[in-house]
C-alpha cells in the first residue's frame, strides 16, 4: 500500500464531530500500552503522526486520520489503564458502543493484541461486543519480534482459544519494529472497504 498522504483530522469527543463525507472508516482498539499507535505509524510510514499517549486512558476521544483521501483510520481510546476513574469508564462505554451501533461508515474493527500475554477481560469483553454489534474483526497480534518464531502458533491459538474468536474473522501477526505483517494488514484493510 502506498501512502500518499495522511492527515490528522480530529480528535473528537461527540458524534456530531465525526466527519461526514462518508469515507470508510477502520477503527482501532486495544489496551493501553499495547502497541496501537506504533501500528498505526507503521501502516502510515509516519514516524510520530499518531500519538503515543503520555497519560493513557485519560482522554476518551476518537483520533480520525484521513488516508491517501480513501479511507479514514480512528483511533479508539486505549482501554484498561488502572487509574482510569469510574466516570471515564462509563464514558468510553458510551462512546464505543454508540460509535458501534450507529457509525454507519465502519467497514472493519482492528482489535490489537499484545501476542506476548493472553487477552485481559477488556479484550474479551471488547471483543464481545464487536460480536454482538456484528462487525468484521481483524485481529492483530502485534509485538511478534518479542517472542521467538517458533512460538507464534501456540501464542495466536492461546489469543483465538480466549476470545473464543469467530473462525470467519482474520488474524496478522504484526511488528511495529519490523514491518511483519504490515502489507497482510493492508490486504484485509482493502479487502473490507472493498465490500
Ligand atoms: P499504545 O499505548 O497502544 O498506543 O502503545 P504504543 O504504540 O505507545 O507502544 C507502547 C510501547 O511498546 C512503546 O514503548 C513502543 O515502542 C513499544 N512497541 C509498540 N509496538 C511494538 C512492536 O511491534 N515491537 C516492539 N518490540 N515494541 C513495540
């Protein structure tokens, strides 16, 4: 995939800031500290573009970045920072599954995964209800360089075993650090904004 340009567009907090043009839309969710925006740099060969958060969990906004005028990339909130408050909590809630339920543009749902460690209930939770508001899941374990080769298929078990993921959905290995798996990613991105 070639970048041809990226923007930022907004960082918004209400559905009425949501761009309105249509462009498909890619969401991204994972945990704090997972590796989110280091994948998002990577598929847009930008060094800094997407933000690595210095006080994660604390701002519950989505992050639209437009690409090559084709399809916009929007970056959830990273989930399951300890500090988070009560209130935050329920107002990532919301916001999720508003944008879940309602947002019309949403061809895929990215849910990052550390292939290091098994999914935390934020995860299963999350992607449960990706499940329920049937939207097409890719997920991509990411931090591949971390683990040895030879383990990648008994941890993306250990990952598919405890999201009791759905066979249809795909799955990327992914590296930030590498580059693994970033042209697949693109692949699944075309593939669903396509359909
Ligand atoms: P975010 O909070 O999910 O946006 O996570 P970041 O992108 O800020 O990454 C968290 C930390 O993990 C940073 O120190 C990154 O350099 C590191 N990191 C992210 N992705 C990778 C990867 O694929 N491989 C390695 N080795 N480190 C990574």
């Amino acid at each position: 995939m070639k970048i041809m340009d990226v923007q930022f567009i907004i960082s918004a907090v209400r559905p009425d800031q949501y761009p309105e043009d249509a462009l498909p839309e890619v969401a991204l969710a994972g945990r704090s500290n997972v590796g989110k925006s280091s994948l998002i740099n990577k598929l847009i060969m930008r060094k800094n573009l997407a933000r690595t958060s210095s006080q994660p969990g604390k701002t519950q906004q989505l992050n639209y970045y437009r690409v090559n005028d084709m399809i916009y990339l929007v970056d959830f909130p990273g989930y399951g920072y300890a500090k988070v408050s009560k209130t935050q909590r329920e107002k990532f809630g919301e916001m999720i599954e508003t944008y879940l339920q309602e947002r019309e543009p949403l061809k895929l749902q990215l849910l990052v995964i550390d292939i290091r460690h098994e999914p935390s209930k934020d995860d299963v939770l999350m992607y449960n209800w990706l499940k329920h508001f049937e939207i097409p899941t890719c997920i991509v374990a990411t931090k591949a360089d971390k683990i040895p080769r030879s383990k990648w298929d008994k941890h993306i078990k250990m990952i598919k075993t405890t999201l009791e993921a759905d066979p249809r959905d795909s799955v990327v290995l992914f590296s930030s650090e590498t580059g693994l798996g970033r042209e697949q990613l693109w692949d699944v991105i075309n593939e669903a904004i396509a359909t």
